[in-house]
C-alpha cells in the first residue's frame, strides 16, 4: 500500500499543471520558467502608499542592477528547480500511477500521465546541451566563444537560463546544481534502454 504526504493533491495539483504546462505561461521549450511569459505583457503590479511594484516577465539577465543585475528569478530557467519538478512528478506518478494524466502540453489535446510529463521535461532541460542539425547548442546561442559555433564539446554549466532561447546565462562554471543535466541524461538512458 503507498501512502502521499503532500500538500497538494490530484484536483488541486492538475490546476496547478494546467498553468505551469501552459507554453503561453511557464512551459518553455527548455524546461519550467521561473515567471510565467504571461507577465510579459500582463506586468504583476503591486501599490503601496503611493508607490508601484512591478514584477516583469525577464527571459534573461535582469533588467535592473539588483542583487548584482544578473540574478534573476523572473523569467529564466533554473536547473535546480526544474530538476525538483522532474522528481516530484516522478514521485506523484508513483503514488498515482498512468490513470492520473493530465493535457501536456496546454493546448494539445494530448493526455499524458506524471512520469510521461518529467520525461518530457527532461528532455526539454537536456535540448539546452544538445546540437541541432547544424551544430548548435541552445547555451550557446548568440554567442561568440570557442566551439559555439558547434565546432567542439567543451560544455559549460551556466548559472540559469534565458526562458525563451535556452541560452547560458550568468556564471558559466555552475558545475554543481546544472550538472544535474547528467542524471537526466543518464535517466534518459535507462529509458531508452528499458
């Protein structure tokens, strides 16, 4: 018998999917934005004793020089929490099991259970590593450092991400949390292997 402790249970959790696997909101091509692209356009705007708070939706670096101006949680993809939504969902699905699914992505039409939906955010999260047909690499993009061009594999472990282009951003020698891309990879494997 499988118990949950969660705070979040099945109705409550697919409302909370249906946003977060929305392409229009936090569903980039490269994983989970840390901001819905929603505020791109739609800025969360707070007023207290006369003065406006804006959240913007960022992709990238940010635009102000807070906290450094190249930290940013509004907008980028950050591998450490896109990693804990990988294993969440795992987690959910374990408990749940293939009858649980949800539409993934948004829009689709299409039906997937929790563990198909990691899958497929991991997948997301490995594209920002991988060349395309020509050579590039995501990370990389826009660009002009040795072997951006798809020339070599020297790899770096950037900080975050944009949320829109997958590209590098912020220190490039995270060789911590965004070397979780190789246990990703590595399920992958065992996926493919299975």
């Amino acid at each position: 018998k499988r118990r949950l402790l969660a705070l979040v249970h099945g109705h409550r959790m697919k409302q909370i999917l249906a946003r977060m696997l929305d392409p229009a909101e936090f569903l980039s091509d490269y994983g989970v934005r840390s901001v819905s692209r929603y505020h791109l356009d739609h800025p969360y705007v707070l007023a207290i004793d006369g003065r406006e708070y804006r959240v913007n939706y960022e992709a990238a670096e940010s635009e102000t020089a807070l906290f450094g101006g190249n930290s940013n949680w509004r907008g980028p993809i950050w591998f450490p929490i896109n990693f804990l939504i990988v294993e969440a969902l795992q987690k959910f699905h374990h408990f749940y099991g293939d009858d649980f699914r949800v539409e993934h992505p948004m829009g689709s039409g299409q039906l997937r259970n929790l563990d198909e939906v990691a899958a497929d955010i991991s997948r997301r999260l490995e594209r920002i590593f991988l060349a395309d047909a020509q050579g590039r690499r995501p990370l990389f993009s826009g660009q002009h450092l040795p072997g951006a061009d798809g020339s070599g594999d020297r790899l770096l472990f950037y900080e975050y991400f944009n949320g829109d282009t997958g590209a590098g951003l912020g220190a490039s020698h995270q060789t911590g949390w965004t070397a979780l891309v190789a246990k990703l990879f590595d399920r992958t494997q065992d996926r493919i292997a299975e």
